[in-house]
C-alpha cells in the first residue's frame, strides 16, 4: 500500500525556520511579491512548454497541517509553541497569477507569481517549482519528440523507466499536453484522462509454442483491433510473414482489418522500409508500422530523413525522464515588498548578469504580428503598465540596448491571469484535451525559426522601458 503523505510537509527545512524566524520577529503579516522563472531552455531548444498547474492549483487547495504533523515539529525543538499554534491554523491567503498551462515560455519571465504573507508565499517554493519544473520539463521534451515525428503519433511508453511512480503518472500528463497522442500508464487515463493504449510484449510471443500461434491467439482475443510484435525472433524471416497470415486467415474473415504491426529493436529505417513492401505486397496497405526501442527526437527526425516507413512513435525512456537533459531550472525569487500599500521593488544582484533579477510587480505582453498571428516578442513591464496597439512599441535588448526595433501593426496579449485571490480559487481548470489543444495552437504560432533542434532563433523577452530603467536604478545601488 502507498503511502499518503500530506504534500503541505514536502518544503525544504530552510522555509520552516525562515518562517519561525519572520513569525519571531514579528514579520509574519509582511506582504511579498515572488516571481518563478528559469534561466535556460532545455536541450539548447529555442522555447519551452509551461504544464503543471492543475496541480499547483490542487496542491495551494489543500495546504493544511495535521496533528502529527505539528507534533513532528514541535520534536525537532528548534520552532516556538506559537509558531506552531499558528501552523496548526494555517488558512492559505495569496494570491497567484500563473500563464496558462500549455503556453510556450522563455527564460527569464515570470512564469508565475504569488503575493501575500512572507511566511506563506515563501513557504510554497518546494512544491510550486518541483510541480512546474517536471512537468515543464516532460511537455518541453514531448514537444521536440512530436515535432520530429512530422504528424504521425507518438504514444509516451515510459512508465518503467520514469523516476518514480509520480513520475510516470504525471510524465504521461505532461506529456500529452505537450503533444503526444497518448500513453501506455493506464492510471494517468484513470485519474487525468491521458488516452491510454498497448498491444503485447515479447513475453507474450514467447509464451505459446510458435509465433504463429502467439499471433493467431491474439487476433482472435482483438480481432478489431490487431496489432502484432513481430521482433521477438527475426522480423523479416519469421515476425512479418507470421503476421500477414494471422492477418489472412483470423483478422479479415471476421470483418476486420489489421491495425498494424510494431518492431522494437534492430535498424528502423531499413526493416521499416522492408516490411512495408512485404506488407502492401500481401495487399495490407493500411496496415501501420511502428517503431520503438529508446527513441529521441534525434533518431525519429533522421530516420524519417532516410525514407523510414513508419506511421507511429512509442517513446519511452528519453521521454519520461527528459534524459539528455533531465533539469528544468525554473527558480523562485523574491521580487518585492509591500509597506502601507506601496509596493518597494528587489533585486538580486550578480557578478553573473544572467542571475540578475527582474524587480517589481510585473506582467508579461506577448506581441503578435497582425498579419500572420505570429509571436514577435515577449516584453515583461510593471504589472499597472499597459501596452497601447494603436501606436508603435519600441522593443529593446536588455542588456545590449542599442539593438532597438519598433512594432507596428501588432497585437498585445497579456500573459499573466490570477488563478487565486486571497486563498481562494477564482480560476476553472481547463480539460486535459483543451491545454493540449492550446498547446498546440500557441506553438503555432511561433516562427519556424524558433522551433528549430539546432541553434534556433533566439525569441526575443524584452523589458519595458520603465522596468529596464528600475532594473538599473537598483543594480546601481549595489555595486
């Protein structure tokens, strides 16, 4: 049996001693403003996939201490008794701003943003950023995968191989937001409707006395649906020539027509090419080939390249777990203060200028062309400015400010929508089929250039000018 761990426990040690502290010295109501953002696209990628907020949603809901929790710390003697009375009370009363999941997200924009009491807005850090981290991380990586595949589908297949069973139950949602057409982990079409699907395994084949009667016990158990594994012996010389007869003699005398076939091991490309010969030749031409076995974006985008025959991707391990570059770097900042209703901006200053952060109370335009609906730019102002499309807009590199471009004719969406205000939910998750759908209609409306696997076209995220001008201001002040 699993264990159920109340998720309010999973903090780093750091945010219930910080939060002991500010509760001491009497900061506990002091109001905060705190971006998340990430500094670097995964995979060298020209922009990532934003997934993960249902369940930022789900987790902010369910923010509450238990009695064993409390007497957990209470143990470690290092928190005051009222501190503890206070988490014993703790009611979550922020509120949050998140762009809407799905969206694709570049380096350096808040992401996210949450305003309200230090010790609660600083308390959520652990979990906001490993939530939309991994997530993150999955639909980014999906979204490469999918595009190499050029239309055909792409099942995620990863379970076994995933960093944990949360891994994989949430891998194969992000997954699917990010683009893939379903999943072989049955409990994410249970709990998050991820449409799941699978066949056989070679142990399946390898049960019966003969692949012939491992195939014909399987076409006559799914005759509507018969997709057959035919490399568990030798795909050309036995697994093909095995499928075409069950296919003949169980499949189409029932009324059906055979789904497919599915090879996982050897050269793709060259039995891909073989087996649909083999297969149109015995007048199987709808019948679909697909491919697994340690798949990337790399190896489907070059096999396609050499004239592969393949209907379908199953992506298993260098999916779920991200695996040639398994770290979203989103980070969690403080951005400003409140006092007596006037909002004081921060900054953390760095030798790195990339480390550098952002100050204020911000929102995030994103600036389309009017005539292809295509994203120009990115630009992150202060939350109460607003950008006006009747008139030109100057954009400018941050830190190289003599690289200047006026915008005309273009549309200005804001990013940023509050999700929570003052503790309590104000926003309607959407269906798992509709962020997948905005996915994939905000993707395209990117410039090709921006998508491409190798050194794509740097989307431009620029400040406003009044923003870049505080940013100055207060680095000056520190150095």
């Amino acid at each position: 049996m699993l264990e159920k761990i109340n998720l309010t426990m999973l903090v780093d040690f750091y945010e219930l001693t910080m939060a002991n502290g500010y509760f001491e010295n009497g900061l506990k109501d002091q109001i905060v403003y705190f971006d998340m953002f990430f500094r670097h696209i995964p995979d060298g990628g020209g922009y990532a996939i934003l997934a993960g907020v249902e369940q930022l949603i789900e987790y902010l809901n369910n923010l509450k201490f238990e009695k064993e929790d409390i007497e957990y710390l209470r143990n470690k003697n290092i928190f005051s008794e009222d501190f503890l009375v206070y988490l014993s009370n703790f009611k979550f009363s922020c509120d949050v701003w998140t762009m809407r999941e799905g969206i694709p997200i570049f380096p350096m924009e808040p992401i996210v943003i949450v305003k309200g009491p230090v010790i609660e807005a600083q308390f959520i850090e652990t979990m906001l950023l490993l939530t939309i981290n991994h997530q993150s991380l999955i639909a980014t990586k999906a979204n490469r995968i999918v595009r190499a595949a050029q239309g055909r589908d792409v099942i995620e297949f990863g379970s076994r191989r995933a960093q944990g069973y949360h891994g994989a139950i949430y891998g194969a949602r992000a997954a699917y937001i990010g683009g893939c057409n379903g999943t072989a982990c049955v409990v994410s079409d249970k709990i998050h409707r991820v449409p799941v699907s699978g066949t056989m395994a070679h142990s399946w084949v390898q049960l019966f006395d003969s692949e012939y009667e491992a195939f014909k016990a399987y076409a006559e158990t799914y005759p509507e649906n018969c997709l057959l594994l035919v490399d568990t012996y030798n795909v050309l010389k036995s697994g093909i020539i095995n499928a075409i007869r069950v296919f003949n003699e169980v499949v189409v005398p029932a009324g059906y027509r055979p789904k497919g076939i599915r090879i996982d091991s050897g050269d793709i490309t060259y039995l891909s090419k073989k087996a649909r010969k083999m297969l149109d030749d015995a007048g199987f031409e709808d019948c679909e080939i697909t491919v697994s076995n340690s798949l990337d974006e790399y190896i489907i985008r070059d096999t396609l390249a050499q004239g592969a025959m393949i209907d379908g991707f199953g992506v298993g391990e260098r999916l779920i777990t991200s695996r040639s570059e398994p770290v979203f770097g989103g980070v969690y900042k403080l951005a400003a203060i409140e006092k007596n209703g006037q909002i004081i901006p921060k900054i953390k200053v760095s030798e790195n200028p990339g480390k550098i952060t952002n100050p204020g109370f911000k929102q995030v335009y994103r600036l389309y062309e009017k005539n292809t609906d295509k994203a120009i730019a990115d630009v992150i102002t202060l939350f109460d400015e607003e950008i006006n499309e009747s008139k030109p807009y100057e954009i400018f590199d941050p830190e190289h400010t003599w690289k200047r471009k006026i915008i005309k004719n273009f549309k200005a969406e804001k990013l940023l929508i509050k999700i929570f205000d003052k503790g309590r939910q104000i926003y309607e998750t959407p269906k798992i089929e509709e962020i997948r759908a905005f996915c994939i209609n905000q993707t395209e409306r990117l410039w090709d250039e921006v998508k491409r696997f190798e050194n794509p076209h740097r989307y431009y995220v620029d400040l406003s000018d009044n923003l870049w001008k505080l940013k100055e201001k207060l680095s000056k002040n520190y150095k």
